[in-house]
C-alpha cells in the first residue's frame, strides 16, 4: 500500500514539474509577442493617442467585425447554457413612421440621383478608384447631426453637403486617405462629467409624459391607479446616452484640439469627422443589401478594406467608444430634437 502511495506522489509531482515549465515557456512567448506588438505599434504611431477618441484606452484591430444588429455570438453555446450577452449598443429606433415620411431623402430615387449627380460632377480619375457612395449623418464637434452624401474611393473621403429639395450641391469636403492616422469605430458615449445624458432624459420624459400619458388621459379619459402609476413612471426620467454606433475618422496626430478651433462653433479646422447610420436605415423597406446606403457599418467595413489595402498608410484602426466632447448640450439637444441638420417638410414650410 505504501508503495502505490510513494508511486502516486512521484507521478504527481513529475506532473506538476512539467506544467509549470511549460507555463513559464508559454509566458516567455507571449512576453515577447507583447514587446514586438508594442513596438511596431510605436513605430506605426510615432503620437500620442488622440484625447477626443478616448484612444488612450483603445485596443488595436486589424480584421473585420461583425454587424451587431444582424450577427449574434460567435462562440457555440450548450442548450442548457445562458445566451451571452453582446457587447454592442442597442438601437434607439430615431422618429416614427409618419415622421420619417417628411424627410425629402425618404421619397423614392431621391437619394440615387443627387449621389449620381455627385459623381458626376465631384469625382475625377485622379480621385482614385469609386468603392462606394452613402447618405449617413455627420456628428459635428458640438454634437449637432447633419444630413451627409460621403463618396469613398480608393484615395479619399468626399462628404457633400447636399439641398435635397433643390437638388443641387451646396457643399464639399476632401480627407483623404493618406492624411488620417487613426479611425476609431464604436458606440457613441458623452464624459462622465457630460450633462447631456441627463438633459436628454429629462426633455425625453416630459415629452413622452406630455404625448403618451396626458394625451391618452384625457383623449381616451383612462383611469384608474395604473394610469396615476404610469403618469409619473421615474423610468421616464432616467439619463439616456446615444445608443448608436458610429465611425470617427481623424488626422490630429494624437494633439488635442486648441482652444480656437474647441469653441468655435463655425470653426472649419476640426481635424476629424464623426459619422453614424441615417435615420432612412431604421425605417426603409427592403433587405439589409437594399438599405445598406444609409448603413454606417457598412461605410466603415468599406472604409477599413481601403486603409488596409494601402501600402503606405500608417492608419491605426481601433474598436472602442466614441467621446463626444459635450457637457451642457442644450442647443444640440434642440438642433437635433427637430432634425435641423435634415431636410424635410416642416408644415407650410420645407427646408
């Protein structure tokens, strides 16, 4: 018995040596796989990470990713095991039906012939090859969502200003590909200091109170304590961020923006553009192919194949949140509550 005992210990011990080798072997590798990461980055780099993109928290990534809305998870799970939860955002659904209606963009070949027109009129060979042709909105340094054509070709970034109602170019924009220095690719957050979250969910729930609950009240005269309890529902109230994703491309070489270009609201020196999905997306009939014009994810999986393919772009693309540098918010929070960046038919009027 005290042999098998004595036998058992050894294999044991034996077992433990081995492992503990290849433990210390393992890290040896990944320590090194580390420090030639680290610095190739350096040397791609050669700045500080941007402070309006949040990059000093980023984490690089060079391969694809995956559309959050469509795509679950991508590790197989057991039956009986909890469905994980993804990482992504969820989608704040802008306007209704009826609304969306207004919009001029929303009217059918509308979109097809000003982008045709922009092509036409904008693009030459020297611009580079066409990869592709969007409407997306453009979130402005102070938080203010305008109506955007973006053209992409195998040399820039063209964002138009664009009189739907007309139809006519107003204004145009060139980055082009070689200049940027970092992309980054996520959802779109405020600082932790940011009064917007709460702003937005104070104006949220008093519209929501005003619509959902008075109207109903005293339209379809419901009573009863359910009533009382939703009136004055404190979830109505609650912060609200964004909800959305967004692509943010930038050529500041790490630097902050300067006091000038900072408050400055006419200000035409930012060094980056921030752009998300149209509100077209959530509401046009058809396939994910079919309204993939309106799609930021799509503009941007377009936009990293562009970069990779460069030879002598030092572009660093990373997947984390977007910092929009908001802390008050009250004129964007009107600006983009009554779509002004938009056009679309405002009653008697259409601007």
């Amino acid at each position: 018995m005290s042999d098998l005992m004595d036998d058992d210990l050894e294999l044991r011990v034996g077992t433990l040596q081995l492992s503990t080798d290849n433990a210390h072997a393992d890290n040896r590798r990944d320590n090194a796989s580390e420090s030639n990461t680290s610095n190739r980055n350096k040397n791609q780099l050669n700045a500080n990470p941007s402070v309006l993109s949040g990059a000093d928290s980023l984490s690089s990534s060079t391969s694809s990713f995956a559309d959050a809305r469509t795509e679950g998870t991508i590790n197989s799970r057991q039956p009986n095991e909890e469905p994980e939860r993804t990482v992504y955002p969820r989608y704040d659904v802008p306007f209704n039906r009826e609304n969306i209606k207004d919009f001029f963009t929303f009217r059918k070949g509308v979109v097809e012939n000003a982008i045709q027109d922009c092509i036409t009129a904008l693009l030459f060979p020297e611009d580079g090859e066409y990869l592709g042709s969007w409407l997306l909105t453009e979130i402005t340094l102070w938080d203010n969502e305008k109506e955007r054509i973006v053209l992409l070709t195998s040399r820039l970034v063209m964002t138009i200003k664009y009189d739907f109602i007309a139809m006519k170019q107003l204004d145009f924009k060139k980055t082009y590909l070689d200049e940027l220095d970092t992309i980054v690719i996520g959802e779109l957050v405020y600082p932790p200091s940011s009064l917007v979250p709460r702003i937005n969910g104070i104006a949220t729930g008093v519209t929501t109170v005003v619509k959902d609950c008075v109207i109903d009240r005293f339209c379809r005269r419901s009573s009863g304590s359910d009533g009382e309890a939703k009136l004055f529902d404190p979830k109505y109230f609650e912060p609200r961020e964004r909800n959305l994703r967004g692509v943010r491309l930038m050529w500041n070489k790490g630097e902050p923006l300067s006091l000038k270009t900072a408050w400055n609201p006419f200000s035409q020196d930012v060094p980056f553009l921030t752009f998300a999905s149209h509100p077209i997306y959530w509401h046009k009939e058809g396939s994910l192919e079919e309204r993939a014009m309106y799609d930021m994810e799509t503009f941007a999986q377009k936009l990293q194949r562009a970069i990779e393919l460069m030879q002598t772009s030092v572009c660093c693309i990373h997947h984390s949140p977007i910092v929009i540098q908001s802390y008050l918010g009250v004129t964007s929070l009107l600006h983009n509550k009554i779509s002004l960046g938009f056009f679309k038919v405002r009653g008697k009027f259409s601007f």
